[in-house]
C-alpha cells in the first residue's frame, strides 16, 4: 500500500529530481554556474534557447585538498629558495629579510615561477571558494541533506 502511494504521489508532483541532469567532465575553464547556465540553455535543443532554471557545480574535494596540498609544497619550495639565496655575514648571520632576497632576485626565474605557480593555485582556489569553509581551510567532509 506504501508503494502504490509512492508511485501516485510521484506520478501527480513535480519535483526538481524529475527534470535535473548531472554532467561530468566539464572543461577546466568552465568555473561559473553562469557559465553552465548558458551552454546549456543556448544548446540543448538546436534552434531553441531553454530556460534553465538552477545550475549547482559540485566538485571534487579530494581534488582541492590536492590543491592545498600543492600550495603548502611550493610555498615551502620559496622559503627554502629563499634561505638558500640570502646574504649572510662572515659569521652565517642573516642580513636580508625575505622581501629584500625577493626584491633582489625579482628577475631570477626559478624565483618568478616559484611566484606563477603559487598564483596559480591560488586563483583555482579562490574560483571555488564557496565550496571552502569560512576559515579558508578545505573542507575534508561531506553528508548528506
């Protein structure tokens, strides 16, 4: 008796679930809903614009705590560059703070790349910040509503 309600209930509502899809694969430059929003209401059917009315990108976690990860690796990268190209003294004190090395060596390019690749992971995680908890760590969990 259950199941025969189910199957009326279903048969007589309309819910989200009745007309989503799930796309994968989606190109590395797509980042925005809007973006996904547009392909889809421009080319689902030829000659006819649709209206799409929700988009939700979801991503893989796994693929941002790699991220992360990389970012601690290559920001360790630059302090150890930078320790190993800082003047000392006769006696190995220091006596360069780190923006005076990287002043110094603004035109060293191990020490530019060690900058385009810190930026660039850096702009990869702010394009999906809404998937980052508020203190900027990555979110390591997920669940279900």
């Amino acid at each position: 008796r259950q199941l025969a309600l189910c199957d009326f209930v279903d048969h007589h509502t309309v819910m989200p679930n009745d007309y989503a899809i799930q796309v994968e694969g989606l190109p590395e430059a797509t980042n925005s809903e809007d973006d996904v929003r547009g392909f889809f209401e421009n080319h689902s059917l030829p000659g006819r614009v649709v209206e799409v009315v929700k988009v939700t990108v979801g991503y893989s976690l796994v693929q941002f705590v790699g991220l992360w990860d990389s970012l601690a690796q290559v920001r360790q990268d630059l302090v150890k560059y930078t320790e190993d190209h800082r003047q000392r003294d006769h006696d190995g004190a220091e006596v360069e703070t780190d923006q005076q090395v990287h002043t110094r060596l603004c035109y060293d390019p191990d020490l530019q790349s060690l900058f385009k690749r810190i930026k660039a992971i850096e702009d990869k995680l702010k394009s999906v910040g809404h998937v980052l908890s508020s203190s900027g760590k990555p979110i390591k969990s997920t669940g279900y509503a």
